[in-house]
C-alpha cells in the first residue's frame, strides 16, 4: 500500500500520524507526508482534521482531539464536514463511534488514538501545564502565573496549544519527563487521564458561555471525575501535595474513564494498520 498523511492544516497534525506510519514502513508499506498536492497512486489519504480533503485515494479520518471542550465532537457542522470529506472514520472508542455515528452514515471504526503508543508507564518527575487558549475555558485566568511559584520553574514543563505556540516541548517529552499533569478543557488533560497519569483539572466558572461547550453526559465532562478539579491556586498546591504523597489517587476512576475514552491502547498504530 501507498499512504499519504495529509500535514497541510497543522505541521503538529504529524504527531498523529508519525506511529502508524513508522508500522507502515515496518511492514513494507510506502508513506508520504504532504502539505499539497495530489498522489495519482496512493491507495489512502490518512487526516486528523474534519475539513481536510484527500490528496489520493481512499480519505481515512483518524481524528486529532478527545475533545474535552466540545469544538468538534459537540459541533454538528464539524461532523457534517466530516462527513463531506472522508470515505471512513477511525475513532477512540465505542463511546465515539456512537456519537459519530449520528451524522456519518459511512464505515466507522475504533482503532484508538495511536499518538499515544510508546507513552504508557512513562513517568518523569515534572509538572505538566497544558492550557487551551479560549476565554472562556483557560486555565491561565484561574491559576495564572502561580503554577510556577507552586511547582517551581525548573520542574514545570509548559505545553500550550501548537495551532498558536510553536515553542516548547514535544508531546511525547511533555508526558515522558512528567509524573502530574494540570490541564482545564484542553485535550491533554483526558489523554493523561488514558495514560494514567495524575490529572489536575481547572474549573473556569465562564465554562457555560463558551459557544460549544458540551453536555454533562458528554464523556470528557464525566471523565473529570477521574482527576482532583480545583478552581484557585490555593486548590493546585493541596491537589499537587495528595497527588505526591499518593500517586495511586484516583487511579481506579482514571482507568475505568480511560476505558471509556480509549480503546487498543499501545496498540493503535497496529489497529490502525490492521485496518487499512
């Protein structure tokens, strides 16, 4: 097979794509990263993004979110633009695939999220933040600057979202060298919950104004029981503490919603290939 992996919308979209097409290549099958263009003999296109076309052959939807404030998977016109686009769609779990399946009336299916192979059972010995960038939903307007008067520079690791920053470390840096993450509603947050890392979650009270903010059914929204939710910096000193003090805390509750959120994990570029 001939794969081409669609990178013209985000070059971070390469992320999603770098462990399937290394078990590709391992098989003997030929890849392709592109920005344009079009591949005559490509037997598929594989994207990350909804509006994303293909660029030869068959188009394969893998997504690029869990989603936690509701963008995509709350937003009928993402899905329907989806729905334009591919041919089939790859999705995390059975939960997804039920929603999916709503508007695409197309092949669906669960193939997990194979960004995160090689991740799990990786700790380090840091603080990752990881907000996202709406008003209505960052962490940054809640704990601000004292993240790093709590943790310490020196054992704090930044990771905003890459669409707006481009500086920082890699995804897999960010959750290899850390032990805790604190996130809001930024995916990071439910895939350190899949990866069972201690999750910090910050509450923004503007949440509800935020034009796509999901239901409370919405499986990110019942997944933040699996992490310690705050709401001020005095809250992220005490959650920090229980967490070093007790790193199993809540582990139950992260594996039981990492179930939910995440199918075939540390092997979803083998799914994924099995697959295609």
């Amino acid at each position: 097979m001939k794969i081409v992996f669609n990178c013209s919308l985000y070059d971070f979209y390469r992320d999603y794509y770098e462990n399937i097409a290394r078990e590709l290549l391992r098989r003997g099958h030929e890849v392709e990263f592109i920005e344009d263009n079009y591949i005559k003999d490509a037997d598929f296109t594989v994207t990350a993004d909804e509006s994303q076309k293909g660029m030869g052959g068959t188009v394969v939807w893998i997504g690029h979110s869990f989603d936690g404030k509701g963008a995509m998977w709350n937003n009928p016109d993402c899905l329907k633009e989806l729905a334009k686009n591919a041919d089939y769609a790859f999705v995390y779990s059975s939960v997804y695939k039920n929603i999916l399946g709503k508007y695409f009336n197309k092949p669906i299916y669960i193939s997990g999220m194979a960004k995160l192979d090689g991740l799990f059972g990786k700790h380090g010995d840091n603080v990752l933040y990881a907000p996202t960038f709406d008003k209505e939903l960052t962490a940054d307007s809640i704990i601000g600057e004292s993240i790093e008067k709590i943790v310490g520079s020196n054992n704090l690791i930044v990771r905003r979202h890459p669409a707006y920053v481009t500086s920082g470390k890699s995804l897999k840096d960010s959750f290899t060298e850390t032990n805790i993450v604190v996130s809001g509603y930024s995916s990071m947050g439910m895939e350190a919950i899949v990866l069972d890392k201690p999750t910090i979650l910050v509450n923004n009270p503007n949440r509800f104004k935020h034009k796509s903010f999901p239901p409370k059914d919405y499986v990110c929204n019942q997944a933040r029981s699996a992490a310690i939710q705050i709401n001020n910096p005095k809250e992220l000193k005490k959650a920090i503490e229980t967490y070093k003090k007790n790193p199993s805390y809540l582990r139950k509750e992260r594996r039981h919603y990492g179930n939910l959120l995440c199918e075939y994990r540390g092997v979803a570029s083998e799914r994924t290939v099995d697959l295609l």
